[in-house]
C-alpha cells in the first residue's frame, strides 16, 4: 500500500502543514508531524472530506504550480542550514536568504531551515526535499519493533532550557531544583550528572542541563531528538539576543513546543513587554499578545514564579501525551561520554524507550558492552531505568559520543559485532575521506 506525505496532502489542499494536522486532529486522525505519512486511500478521503478534489482532480488547483510528480526529488540527510539548502538547490547562499525575508524569516548562512520552508523555496525551483534519517544497516539483532498501541503508557517529559548567555539557564534551574528536592534531601542535593530529574506533586520532569546550542545542534544533525519541550529563557533586562535567536531557531527547526521564561523580573531595568514585543518580532506571538506561545515571568535567583513555570511544562506536556513502553528492552540517546579515571568509559543516557537494566549487553554508536552499574541523577545506584530516565552507565568498552543512540541487544555476541561492523563502516568512510582529499590535493598540484 503506498503512502504519502502529510505536507503534500497539505500542499495539494493549499494549506501549511500545521493547518492540515489540526485540522485531522478534529477529524481524531493524529500525525506527529509534517514528515509522517498517511495511506494513499486516506489521504484521498482527507483530501475530499477537506474539499480539495481528490488526487485525480487536484492539479487544476495546483495551477501555476509545479505538477508533483514533475518535482525532482532531493534526498538529504542531516542539517538543512541555508548553505546546504543553497547546494542543494544550485543556488547561493545569499539568493536563499533573500527568499527567506521574503518570507519574513531572517536567517544567516548557517542557520537550520525547517523542511516546510525549505520546500516552499525548493518547490519553486521544481525540486522537492526529502530529509533521510541517517541510513541505519540491516544488522541481526538490532531490529526494533514498532510498540502496538496498547503497550504504550505516559512518560515524563524531557525538557532543554536553553537561552543566551548569562540569561539565567543554570539558576533557572538551581531554583527548580531546590523548590522541589525533598526535605530530607534539601540543600544537600549534588548534581551528579548533565540531568535532573524533579518531582512535582506525583509528576515527574527530566531536565537537560548539557545541551547547550552546540550539543543541540550536533545530537540532531544526528538525527537525535530527545527534548520534547523546549524553555527559552529571556533575561527581561537584556531581551532578545543573538543566541536566543539561534536557540528560537534551534527549537523551530526540531518543531518542539516552547514555553518562555522571562528572567530577572526582580530587577529595576525588567521590561517584560519588551520582550514580549521583541518576541513576536521572531515569530513567537505569547498567548497575552493573542499568540499560543505560554510566557512565564520569572525571577530564579528569588524563586519567583517558578511554580507557575513548572505548570505549565506539566501542562504542554500532557497536550504533547508523550508516551512509552516500559516493557522492552531499552533505547536512547547518548547526553555525555567521558573517560573517568577510576571507572573507566561512563556514559550519561536518557532512556527514550523501554526500561534500561544492570546487565544488559549495548550497543552504544559504535561501541558496546554490558551495563556493570547504573546511577540515577542524585549519585545513586539503581538496578532499573524506565523512559524517560537519565542515567550514568558503566561498563562500555569505549568512550560513546553524545547524540550517540544506544540499543539493548539480545546478546553480549551481537552487542560486540554490531560495534564491530559499525567501526568498519567508520573506518571505510574515513579512508574514503583521505582518499578524496589526496586526490583533491593532486589536483591542485596540476
Ligand atoms: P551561561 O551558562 O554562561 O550561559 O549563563 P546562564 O544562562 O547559565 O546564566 P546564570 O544562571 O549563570 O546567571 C547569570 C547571572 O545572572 C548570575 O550572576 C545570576 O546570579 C544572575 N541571575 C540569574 N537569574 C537571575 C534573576 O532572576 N534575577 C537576577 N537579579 N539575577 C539573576
Ligand atoms: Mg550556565
């Protein structure tokens, strides 16, 4: 049964991707977003119940527009920043930025283009992008199952705060951490690895602390998304700045939901508006202003507000009905990796999926090994760590990196030869890439 695209359904009824998914949530059709695909017969059904004409009758509506079947498919896998887009395209970087302020988006080269916009720039010049996951080999044992949906329960969700520089990203969340650590824990917490996790009455939410925009960018060229809320913080003194720009940009491009924090609202020069207009100026229109963006005033070096804040991460959090299975065998992402003197390899991962255990062989990028011990975010050793969870692992054979995905495999065998295979892989690339550069250099010699 062939499939079909949501943003092509969308394109052929004339709307953004955004307007087509909310309309088929009022027709209780859920999709994750505009990449998912639908079946080709429901697509034809939506497109008539939507009042486009069906396939057959839609490129009399699509006038002036390129025939889809005319588009030349480009296929890309990783980043799409304006420059890529620009060789992709045939075009130059600056012919690409101009179409994005035609479009009201100010970007500069290397900043990430979301596929929408990107294929409304291509489709104008008769391409259509087709971003690839990064190519996965077929490797015995490391197949993962599609969860049915009876299997699936609610999981936390795992937040980025990210922000411009000195805006407040680690009082922020110092003071989340203390207005909710327990009593007995109070003040004596220690901050063991680049996660938290805090329990708010019963709830639970698991905080990145890493992930500045580098990390960001670099797990999700990777093709590793693991926030599912993104906190901007603002410093209500200073408003918006270059990197709250690349962090509004960041969230965009990876389509997580944002939620503002405006910062220092203690201090005489906060003007909260000022932000708030400046914002909109970006695209982000706060629910006051009569956006759907949440804004919070906050102060984190005087706890104010922070309650409110963590509402309303609860509160986007369920709309988002983020949701695992807690009954197979792990997988995730990769948050740090380091070489410690005493325990040798460890790695900080968060559990997307499954419930990671001592004991368990992983394969981890490119390397593997057995889970020796785990500790949760306070230092302790735990046996178990369900979605959603960070953790430090021991046990790997080497260093992993992060954005690195990890996999619990049936056996220590398959664990140690998918490493094995992966690392060939690495190699054969490697070796392509100093072969090419030898023969570009020949080149220039002549
Ligand atoms: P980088 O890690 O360097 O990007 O900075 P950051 O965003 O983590 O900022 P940090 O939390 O280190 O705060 C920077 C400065 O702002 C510190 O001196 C904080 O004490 C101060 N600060 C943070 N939040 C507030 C606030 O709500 N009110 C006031 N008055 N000062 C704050
Ligand atoms: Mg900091």
């Amino acid at each position: 049964m062939s499939r079909t695209r949501v943003y092509k359904v969308a394109q052929e009824l004339g709307l953004s991707s955004k307007e087509l998914i909310e309309k088929l949530e009022e027709l209780d059709i859920n999709v994750t977003n505009h990449m998912s695909t639908i079946e080709a017969d429901e697509a034809e059904l939506i497109m008539e119940i939507l009042g486009g004409e069906g396939k057959s009758g839609s490129s009399e509506n699509n006038a002036g527009k390129e025939n889809e079947s005319d588009l030349e498919v480009i296929k890309f896998a990783g980043i799409l920043t304006v420059s890529e887009l620009a060789k992709l395209l045939g075009k130059t970087p600056a012919e690409i930025i101009t179409s994005l302020i035609k479009k009201g988006i100010m970007a500069t080269i290397n900043q990430e283009v979301d596929i929408d916009t990107a294929n409304e720039i291509a489709f104008e010049c008769g391409c259509e992008i087709e971003v690839e996951a990064e190519e996965e080999e077929e490797i015995e044992g490391l197949e993962i199952e599609e969860d049915k949906e009876e299997d699936l329960v609610y999981r936390s969700p795992i937040v980025t705060v990210m922000g411009h520089v000195d805006h407040g990203k680690t009082t922020l969340l110092d003071s989340i951490r203390n207005t909710n650590v327990t009593e007995k824990e109070a003040g004596g917490i220690t901050q063991h690895i680049g996660a938290s996790v805090v329990n708010i009455s019963g709830k639970k939410i698991t905080f990145l602390d890493t992930p500045g925009h580098e990390a960001f960018t670099s797990m999700r060229a990777r093709g590793a998304q693991v926030t599912d809320i993104a906190i901007l913080i603002v410093a209500a003194d200073d408003g918006i700045m270059p990197q709250t720009v690349e962090a509004i940009n960041h969230a965009k491009a990876a389509q997580v939901p944002i939620i503002v924090a405006i910062n220092k609202i203690d201090k005489p020069a906060a003007n909260p508006d000022r932000v708030k207009q400046e914002l909109s100026e970006h695209g982000l229109l706060v629910e006051d202003w009569g956006g759907d963006i949440i804004s919070v005033p906050v102060s984190a070096k005087q706890n104010e507000n922070i309650d409110t804040l963590l509402e309303m991460i609860l509160l986007v959090a369920e709309m988002e009905e983020l949701k695992a299975n807690p009954n197979r065998k792990a997988t995730g992402i990769v948050i740090e990796g380091e070489l410690d003197k005493g325990r040798g390899p460890v790695a900080t991962v968060v559990v997307q999926n499954g419930t990671l255990k001592v004991g368990d062989p992983v394969v981890v990028g490119s390397t593997y090994g057995k889970v020796r011990a785990m500790l949760d975010d306070k230092g302790k050793n735990v046996k178990k760590a369900g979605p959603a969870t960070p953790v430090e692992i021991l046990g790997l054979s080497d260093v992993p990196q992060a954005g690195d995905q990890f996999i619990v495999v049936g056996s220590d065998k398959i664990a140690r030869s998918v490493s094995e295979k992966r690392k060939d892989k690495i190699r054969a690339a490697q070796m392509k890439a100093s072969q090419k550069v030898s023969l570009d250099d020949l080149f220039q010699q002549m």
